[in-house]
C-alpha cells in the first residue's frame, strides 16, 4: 500500500466512522445507555483500525474485521424504517392529501390553526377545493432567523380571487422532540408537506415568533402557467404518496429546498443544481441571477426591500383578505 494510498484510506476510514458513530448515537431503538455504548465500541473499533495502519502485519485483517462491521451497521440502519403512526407534535398531527377530479382537486387538512403566541393556539383544519385552471403562479418564500444563509424555503400557489395555498416541506416531530440538524442525517424525522393557509403558516412567522424574529419574505416568480400546474400536479403527487408511504426527512438530501428542486424535475424552467440551493438562505439570490423572479427591473436589495412582509403583517393582523394585505405595498 502507498503513502497515498494509505492517506486517502484512512480518510474514508475517518469519514465512515464518524458517520456509523452518529447514526448508532442518535438511534432511537435502543435503551440510551446500550445506545451509547455501542456507539463508543464502534468509534473504538474505528480508531484500532487506523492504528493498525502503522503496522502492515495486521493491516488486512482489520480492514477485513471493519469491513464486517460496516455490513453490520448498514443491514441494521436499512431496518430504520419511516412510519406515519406515531404520536406527534400537533402542528403536525395531520396529513394532507388530495382529491382530483379533472382539473378540480380537493384538499384536505389544509392547516389553519388560530394562535394567540407561539405555542397556544386553537388546532383547526378545513378542506377546500381549486381549479387547476384558475392558478396564476406561484411564490416563493424565504423566513430567515440566523442569518443570510440558511432559511427556511416554501411556495405558496395563487389563483384567481386572491386565492392562496402555501406548502411547506418540513420535519413531523414527535411529542418532546426537537429539531436537530445533526439528527436529521439519520433517520431521525419523517417528512411532511404542510399544507396551510397563508394566515397560519406565514402569519405564525411574522405575528408571533420573536424569539428569534424570523424576517419572511414573498417573491413572485416568473414562468408559463404550464410551469406552475406541472409544479403544483407535482407537489400533489407528493403529499398523496406521503399519506400512503412515510418518508425521512435528510438536512442534506430532502429538505425544504432540495425537495422543492426536486419537485420541478417536470418544469423547463428548473435551474441546475448549485450550491445556493444547499445554501438555502441564497436561494433568492440564485433564482434573481437567473430571472426566475419577477424583479420589475429593481436590484435585489431593492427588490427585497419590497417583497419584505412583516411590518405589513403587523399592520394587517391575521384578518381576512390577510393575504392581500402583506403583499400591497404603499
């Protein structure tokens, strides 16, 4: 074996056992203490293995004995399966699916809850019905809590009537659980799509979390209105084949932003993959560069400015015509 043969091994030695040493922490099918401790005797096996390598007499036999390890490992991590029985937090207790008849689609459990602060509020879910033919675009909204470049990614679909039906791809946390980026590498979370009246999903963010402020932002985007039914068909494939087969949510792979790409797979207007996607938080910036929002000829900044929508969601209060309202500028 090289010296450069020798470094890259060790590095994929480190990587894939800092990656088996998490997915054993984090697991949820164990008692916490068993948990731990086989995750410790896994990290341990990994640091022998790399010791090994200063010496070539028993080199091949440690690789052999990590190899069987690692199939161990992943014969177990393919048993974490996803499941939508559960009991969950209640913001997320239900799921949507939809209804289509020609071009009229159903949805049910579009969520709408009516708050008075963060965490009480009135638990509340309706069913309503769209015609394909009657949708006008769609927005793209960003809510930004720790700065410039992670944020939180969603759409909202519009039709005529001042009509709108946000959809956000987020965690279903269980009862107690917290989010983690960590944890959400390992089969930690399932997935869900939120579907939710703008009064909810983007009133909870600008009305009523301050701890931190979350600055929410409304861009419209450009595109045909092929672009936008082949989207929302897209969306409501989803939701219908998450209401009949859990999936996990990644941070990395499926999350708010990659799913959002991914569902415009069918869509010419779909951007290559970049790292501003990954960076969830220039989104904006990537779609600006690329005239995928409707910019009216102002710069970013200036753009920005105007698509910012907390003040008037303040100003508004959660009323009907609430989403009128946030989008008006003076």
């Amino acid at each position: 074996m090289t010296f450069f043969t020798l470094i890259i091994t060790a590095l994929v030695v480190v990587l894939l056992g800092s990656w088996g040493t998490l997915a054993l922490f984090y697991a949820n099918t164990s008692p916490e203490l068993i948990r731990y401790g086989i995750a410790s005797l896994f990290g341990l096996i990994s640091l022998i293995l790399l010791a090994t390598f200063i010496t070539r007499r028993y080199r091949l036999h440690a690789l052999i004995f990590y190899t069987l390890s690692w199939g161990a490992l992943l014969f177990w991590y393919s048993t974490v399966q996803p499941s939508n029985d559960r009991i969950w937090q209640n913001d997320v207790a239900h799921l949507p699916y939809v209804q289509i008849h020609e071009n009229n689609v159903t949805f049910h459990n579009i969520r709408n809850f009516h708050y008075l602060s963060e965490y009480d509020y009135t638990s509340n879910y309706y069913d309503k019905s769209f015609d394909i033919n009657k949708l006008e675009g769609v927005d793209l909204v960003t809510v930004y809590w720790m700065g410039p470049s992670v944020a939180h990614v969603f759409v909202s679909f519009s039709f005529k009537g001042d009509e709108h039906l946000a959809v956000s791809i987020e965690t279903r946390k269980e009862q107690e659980e917290t989010y983690s980026t960590i944890k959400g590498l390992f089969r930690q979370y399932e997935l869900i799509y939120v579907v939710a009246d703008e009064k909810d999903v983007i009133g909870l963010r600008t009305n009523y979390r301050f701890d931190p402020v979350e600055d929410v932002y409304i861009y419209p985007m450009t595109g045909t209105h092929d672009d936008a039914k082949n989207l929302f068909l897209t969306y409501i494939e989803k939701i219908n084949a998450l209401y009949e087969h859990p999936e996990f949510y990644n941070t990395l792979t499926t999350n708010c932003t990659t799913n959002i790409w991914l569902n415009a797979e069918h869509s010419r207007a779909r951007l290559p993959l970049s790292w501003k996607i990954l960076a969830s938080g220039y989104v904006p910036e990537y779609l600006y560069e690329n005239g995928r929002l409707k910019s009216e000829g102002l710069s970013l900044e200036a753009l920005r400015e105007k698509v910012h929508v907390n003040q008037r969601a303040l100003d508004a209060g959660i009323v009907e015509g609430f989403s009128e309202k946030i989008r008006t500028t003076p």
